[in-house]
C-alpha cells in the first residue's frame, strides 16, 4: 500500500484535495467551520463542525458530485499573506481558525489559499488548480475530538485520497478492496475464529473452536523446535506481586502501560499486577538454583499469556488487544556465548520464515534514542556494550540490517524481524533482545570455572512473537486460506446422499481422525452442490465426495479449495498422501 507521506508530489496533491473538499462542503453546508486537514499515511482527511448536520455514507456521493464540478471549473489556487493581526479579524467568527493563529506568534505572517469563492489558512504548498485534484474518492467519515482531547467536542472527519491518473486512482481503490478481504477481523468472524464482546471488555479477545486449534497447532508447533534445540518450558502465574516488577523496573518505566494494581485490606502489605512480560518470573526460576558455567546457556521457554492495558483508540483486533499470548524464552548465558547463542536464535527464525513461506524481511538494530535517556534504565556503559555486541553479532552473520534509534526495550537494544506482509507493512514478527540490565537488577550468578561467581547475560527472543499478532499476520497473508497443516477443519467428507452413502462417510472421516487429521462429516439434507459452496466459504483445504462409485471401490473423490478439479483414487493411498502432507507442513 501506499504511504501518502513518502511521496512529496502525492503529498501536495492530497493537502490540496483535502482544501477541494472543504470548498465543496462549504458549498453544501454554508455554515461549516473547518479544524485541520492534513495529509497522512492512507490519504487525507479534514476535521469540520458542521453544527447539527450530521454526514452519512449517503451524503459522501453527493459531497463528490459537488468537487468534481469545482475540479472541472478549474479554479487557480494562489496563495498570499496577512498578518497575524488581519487573520485574527479575518476570522473572527471562527473559533476554530481563531485557536490556530493564537498560538502562533506574535509577528508571524500567515499564509492564506483561495480557490475560487473558498479561502482557507494554510502553510501549502499546493498544486496550481483544482483541476489537478480531479482523479480523487472520499474513502470513509468518522467522529473525531477537537484536538485528540475526548473533553472537548466531536467534530467530524471525512477521509479521502488523490493521484494524478484515473489509473493510479482506480488501481489504489482495488487495493483497498484487497485490504478490506484480508482485514483479519472480517476473516476471524466470518471463519469463526474469535469475537469480542463489550461485556466481557474491549480487547479482550476470546478463541472459539476454530481459532483455538489454530494457537494450539502453533503452540505445538514451536515448542517442538524449541525442544530440538534444549529449551526448557514452563508455566508462570498470570498475576505477580508489584514487588517483582519494582526490582524489574517495569513499575518504573512500564506502569503506565500495565493494568491498575489490585490490592486489598485482607493483604494490605501487598499489591498484585497482571503481568505485562514475564522475564521478572524467568529471571527467579534462573536465581533459584546455583548454576555452573558448564550449565549454561540455559534456555527457559513458555507459551505466556500477558497483559497491557493498551489504549482503547490502540487496539486493532487481536493484532493488539488488551490479553495476548507470547511464544516467548529467555537464554542465560556466559558473555562469550552471546555470540553463537544469537546466530542459533536467528537460524530457528529463519528455518520458520521457511516453513511459512515469508520471504521478504529485513533485520532491524533497534537501539536507544540518546537525546532521550530517561526512557530507558541502566547506564550507558551497558547500553553501549549490548548495542555494539549485537551489532558486531549481524555483521558476522552477514545479513543486511538497518538501525533504529528510539526503538529499544526499556532495558536494552534488540534485533526485530521486520516481515513485509502482502499489503505493504513492516510488521516485527521475531525479536531477539540482548539484556545486561535484569541480571543486575536480580542479582543473577553463575559459578565460573575459576571458582568465581559472574554474572550471566540475558537474551530475550520471541520467534513467533504474539501468538496472536501471528494468526492475524497469517490471516490477512493467506486471506484466511491457511495452509492445510494449521487449517482449523482440514478435511470435510461430503456423501452424496446421507442416507446411502453417510455411513462410508463417517467411515472414512472416523479414518483420518485416527491418524489426528481434523475432519467432519457433512451429511445435512441439502444439495451436493450447496455444501460443496459452504466447504469453500468454509475455506476448508480438502473435500471428499463420496457416492456409490467410492462405497463400492473404497475410493474418495479429492476436489481442493478453489479447484473445480477432482481425482477419484482409492481411500489408502489418500490416508498416505495427506498425512505425508500435513507433516511436510507444505
């Protein structure tokens, strides 16, 4: 997708689109006053007062028909300048223009655009004419605070977007057609994945039997590489003392971000917290037993469910949501296996990307922002050991990386994954942080093979990072088409008569899920062709047609999602060829 705000000339086509729209409105609604219309990422969009008129999606069409005739009249827009003290009086009946030139300062001269019979306070710069603006569409309208601040009034905002040609405009719509059948909120309610409900609490998501089977297959799925490689699972409480996160630094620095303290007179000595990470539990199962240098790395890994009390603008499905699930690991080790630790780190990455196929990422050095120190805690001769070790890690691995600085944990640099999904985003799916703070701050010893007790290293890492931000990446990726290892239903067996062909059905689906393939029976009293259609909705990968040619050859007829093709063959060598399938994870 497009960001409309890398592009300087689209830039200004969007500003002076947005100044179109306002003429047109103006037009339509003689006593609207106008807030900001700025250009952002997805297009532009103006925030206006319309007094007691209200804009629907009804209304949006007509505001269109109202600035293609403006960007047929072609009207110039020429810019000229008046003093702070004319603006003030040129405005005066408009509060919202008033509150912009008052923060301005004294002397300031103020630039001003008129096209045609509409004349708005701007700084521009903007096109020569309206005419430009021609090859425009209003996207969407939504409410929104004067000035972000929820006690001030509502006003009104209509987004819209602009590009030179019809054909820039036209192919960017059918993008925006693409998004909307990917957005994975859609695709998790209409495949019935998940739902949300006020009552329950915004962003608290919660899994129905489709989408719980899919976090259980991930889940299994990478803890059975973890195994390979040594790790060590276990389970933590949700809830912690606020004393944890008072060694942790996370009630410092993180609190804000974390749901209120609970405390009550029966304990009044102590306050409880939901959890927002859980490296405070991990570090006091290290600290719980003397380790050697010989035991080390040791690798602690748990599927975790957390908790941040992100706001409510924030939250975006379970892309980010209040509760969420982290595949999340910490590795204690000894400073001179910082080194091999992370590459192993990486190379698990890489070997997943493989498995799902993601192909383009990039590897981000994400450090601390130095003009701005009292975000993070720990001092600077940690901080600029961890970022050069990490560092010097991606050069010898050899893998191109770019740096970020400000985007550091609170306790030290990491590396981020950044995957670049089919709609155009970066998204940091793996992160791998390199950590000399905590061990401090817990005080965490091994025995080295002098005799002496050192401290060791903390690496966090996170492959597939939020459980839940991945099966969203997934959905959104795959447009919920996932792959038939993760499909929620794998196979469904559809007889063509129930009443002659159910009982073989049930016979072959009892079959599959004796060898752990999902499948069901699809015997309901409706046309073969109508379930046929309800399997694809469904987005289930395989269909099986049963009917008096299979009964009597013990055979199955196979049809694939979005194939119309299909391929009689006999029931064995079907039961081989999906469980090789399902375990290639194709």
């Amino acid at each position: 997708m497009i960001n409309f705000k890398e592009n300087k000339d689209l830039e200004t086509l969007n500003h002076s689109c947005a100044h179109m729209m306002a003429h047109a409105i103006k037009h339509l609604y003689p006593q609207a006053k106008f807030w900001v219309g700025p250009v952002v990422e997805e297009g532009f969009y103006y925030d206006m007062d319309l007094g007691d008129a209200t804009i629907t999606d009804e209304d949006l069409p007509k505001i269109e028909k109202e600035m293609k005739k403006i960007a047929k009249d072609g009207k110039k827009i020429v810019r000229h300048e008046i003093s702070r003290e004319e603006a003030l009086e040129q405005f005066k009946d408009d509060p919202y223009k008033i509150d912009l030139i008052q923060r301005m300062p004294e002397g300031t001269t103020i630039s001003m655009y008129t096209q045609g019979d509409y004349t708005d306070l701007c700084r521009g710069p903007h096109v020569d004419n309206e005419k430009m603006c021609r090859y425009f569409k209003l996207i969407k309208h939504s409410g929104a605070y004067w000035k972000g601040d929820k006690n001030n009034k509502v006003l009104q905002r209509i987004y819209g977007v602009c590009f030179p040609t019809k054909e820039e405009l036209d192919a960017h719509l059918a993008d925006l057609e693409d998004a909307k059948a990917r957005d994975h909120r859609k695709l998790g309610k209409d495949l019935g994945m998940f739902m949300f409900s006020d009552i329950v609490g915004a962003g608290l998501p919660m899994y129905l039997p489709n989408g719980f089977t899919v976090r259980r297959a991930l889940s299994d799925y990478i803890m059975d590489k973890e195994l390979q490689q040594g790790y060590l699972h276990v389970m933590t409480p949700s809830v912690a003392n606020v004393k944890l996160y008072k060694i942790s630094g996370h009630w410092d620095h993180y609190k804000d971000d974390m749901f209120p303290a609970m405390q009550d007179r029966r304990d009044p000595d102590n306050a409880y917290v939901l959890r927002p990470m859980n490296c405070p539990e991990h570090m006091i199962m290290y600290k719980s037993k003397l380790h050697s240098y010989r035991d080390l790395p040791v690798k602690i890994a748990e599927i975790a469910n957390d908790f941040r009390f992100e706001a409510s603008g924030a939250l975006t499905g379970i892309e980010r949501a209040r509760a969420f699930t982290q595949n999340d690991s910490h590795i204690f080790c000894r400073p001179d296996q910082i080194g091999d630790t992370i590459k192993e780190v990486t190379a698990l990455i890489l070997d997943v990307y493989k498995d799902f196929g993601f192909e383009k990422y990039s590897f981000r050095l994400s450090l601390r922002d130095p003009a701005n120190k009292q975000k993070y805690f720990g001092h600077d001769e940690l901080w600029e050991k961890s970022e050069s070790e990490l560092r010097e890690v991606l050069k010898e691995m050899g893998v191109p990386y770019y740096e970020a600085l400000g985007e550091a944990a609170f306790y030290g640099p990491k590396i981020d994954v950044q995957v670049r999904s089919a709609l155009g985003h970066d998204v940091t799916l793996s992160t791998i942080q390199l950590d000399y703070q905590l061990p401090e701050r817990f005080e965490l010893e091994y025995v080295d093979k002098d005799g002496e007790k050192k401290r060791p290293v903390v690496i966090h890492r996170a492959i597939l990072g939020s459980l839940d931000r991945f099966i969203a990446f997934l959905l959104e990726e795959t447009k919920g088409i996932l792959p038939l290892w993760l499909a929620p239903k794998q196979v469904v067996v559809l007889p063509v008569s129930g009443e002659k062909h159910g009982a073989y059905a049930e016979e072959v689906a009892a079959q599959l899920k004796a060898m752990g393939v999902r499948a069901e029976v699809d015997a309901r009293n409706e046309k073969l062709g109508y379930r046929i259609r309800e399997a694809q909705t469904a987005k289930i990968p395989v269909e099986l047609v049963v009917g008096d040619g299979e009964v009597e050859g013990k055979s199955v007829t196979v049809r694939r999602y979005g194939s119309n093709e299909q391929k009689q063959m006999p029931a064995e060598d079907f039961y081989k060829a999906i469980r090789e399938e399902i375990a290639s994870k194709k």
